[in-house]
C-alpha cells in the first residue's frame, strides 16, 4: 500500500478524567465515565516515509512499539519515520496511553488512505476497556461522557459531549515522585475492590445527568463543580482501600485542601493520580492560586499548572506528496 502523503501531524490532548459512574454494573452498564480535553498538554508527533522503521523523541520504547503492533494489524509497510515533538506524561492521570495509540493509528490510517475511525482504531489497540474518556476527548474535544459498557459493546459510546466556557481554569497539582496505577497493578486493584453501591450509583447518574451537566450549559461553576467534587468523593472513597486514601498523594491531597478552603471547585483526582484537579471562574484567579501554592508548598514535591478546556477535537495536518 502506498503512501498518501509526505506527511501527516496528529495532535492529540491530554484529559482528565473525572470519574466513574457505576463501578460495579449493577444497573445494567458497567463503569461509564466523565472527563474533559486539557489544551495544554498534548501528544504531538509527525509520520513520513523512511527506509527502515525508525523513532525519534521522548517515549521512542513505547511509540515504536505501538507503531510497530498496529502496522502488523493494520498489513501496512513499517518503513516508517515517527518524530514525537512533545508526549503526555505516562501514569499520572492524563491519559497518556490512549492517546498515543489513537495518534499513532490515526497517522498511519492518513498516511496510507485507510479510513479508519477513531473507534476502529481504539479497538485495534485495544483502548476503551474500561473509561471511553480519552476515545470521546480525541473525537470530539470538551467535556464527555460515555455510556459505560454493555454486553455487546465494543468501545463505549460517546453520550453527552459539550463546550466548557472559555474562561474557566482548571488548577493541575502533580506529585513529581511518583505514578498512579497501571498495567497489572491497575487490574489488580479493580479485582479486590469490595462492589460499588447500587444506590451511590444511582444518584452519581442522578446528579450528573440533572444538575452537573444542565449546570454546565448554564455556565454555573459553582454547581457544575460540586456535582464532580461529590463524585470524585464517592469514587476516591470506593478507591481509597487500593490507592491509600482519596487521593494517591498525601502532598497532593493537603494542596487540594488549600484550594477548597480558597474556593475552587470541582476537586479530584484523575484517574489513579497522582494528578489532582480543580477549577476556579477565571485565568486571574487561578494565578492568584497558583502562586498561593507555590509558596506554601516551595519544599514539596509539588508543581502546578494552569491549564484550559480544549473544546475541538484531535488535529490532523497533511502535506501532500510532492
């Protein structure tokens, strides 16, 4: 099969997930989540022709091998160059493994004329088995949620997907020494968590669908906020036999303290952490936050970042063979 084009840029955002919806299935659908694009932290790489496959930049182990895996899927040449320009943190909550498969299938899907959707990459590369956050997120942009999984599904499905105001911040507190849990730890842990109540995840559904989400499109931080800080409470609670608490990080957790005691909104962990977050109405109060943190925690092994909602979806640039 030959090459499209000369080259082809994928741009895909981190996200931050806010949490799951019903752990356990008790109703019916298993897991289903929230969670939102980040503009500022992204995977960025670029694919062209080449003589033999070859990787250039940061996590060069981790994208050949996803290269590699999905050209052997997909029955496509392999003599490929790969340039990443910047990668997702890997293991801190940001959804860093979905993304780089979703960017990597995209680009070669371009590259060779292939067709494939988002969807029918995720499940080339085995994404979505759990959280359809980072698949919505790479599709759509904004806020999303999924559905959860079902007995026939596939990649769960994309049920609400809307804009965050432009204006909100969201408040980024990462623990530089450590990450959350993954690969076999992460099963592992879903395997001896006791099951999610039937009742929590009744209202969690509840309060989403009738006062997180309606108070999204009426721009109400301060409610929209309190729904995912009280779903946030609920999961970390369900969590906390495996990760050590509500929050992975005991620095994380004292500096989410501060910033509810300051009144941010909407605080939590995303995904197994240590990543915390929060969100406040405006980039002025966020830096006045920020730099409220960065001298109480001047000795831990905390940073911060602001960062804002993406609200458009994974970016494809092209340019064609001369």
């Amino acid at each position: 099969m030959k090459a499209q084009f000369e080259t082809v840029t994928v741009v895909a955002p981190a996200r931050l997930h806010m949490g799951f919806i019903d752990l356990s299935g008790g109703l019916g659908r298993h897991f289903g989540s929230i969670g939102l694009a980040v503009e500022e932290i992204n995977t960025r790489l670029t694919l062209s022709a080449a003589e033999t496959l070859t990787v250039v930049g940061p996590e060069t182990e981790r994208a050949g091998r996803c290269l590699g895996q999905l050209c052997a899927r997909l029955g496509v040449s392999d003599r490929l160059r790969l340039a990443l320009e910047t990668v997702i943190p890997e293991h801190i909550g940001l959804g860093s493994g979905t993304q780089m498969s979703l960017a990597v299938g995209a680009a070669l899907s371009r590259f060779y004329g292939l067709g494939l959707t988002v969807r029918d990459i995720a499940l080339l590369s085995e994404r979505g088995a759990r959280s359809g956050i980072g698949i919505g997120i790479f599709e759509k942009g904004g806020l999303v949620v999924d559905g959860g999984r079902g007995p026939e599904t596939k990649t769960p499905p994309l049920i609400a997907q809307m804009p965050i105001p432009d204006h909100w911040r969201f408040i980024l507190v990462f623990d530089q020494r450590g990450q959350g849990l993954h690969g076999e730890q992460e099963i592992s842990a879903f395997s001896r968590l006791p099951p999610f109540p039937q009742a929590s995840a009744e209202r969690l559904c509840y309060l989403l669908l009738m006062q997180g989400l309606p108070a999204l499109a009426e721009q109400d931080l301060p409610r929209f906020g309190a729904v995912i800080t009280e779903l946030q409470r609920a999961v970390g609670e369900h969590f906390a036999p495996v990760q050590g608490g509500i929050f992975t990080s005991p620095d994380v957790a004292a500096a989410m303290t501060m910033l509810e005691k300051a009144g941010a909104v909407a605080i939590g962990q995303t995904s197994w952490g240590p990543t915390g977050f929060c969100a406040v109405e405006s980039p002025r109060r966020a830096a006045e936050l920020v730099q409220a943190l960065e001298s109480q925690f001047a000795q831990s092994p905390l940073s911060f970042l602001v960062a804002s909602a993406r609200n458009h979806p994974a970016c494809l640039i092209s340019d064609e063979l001369a």
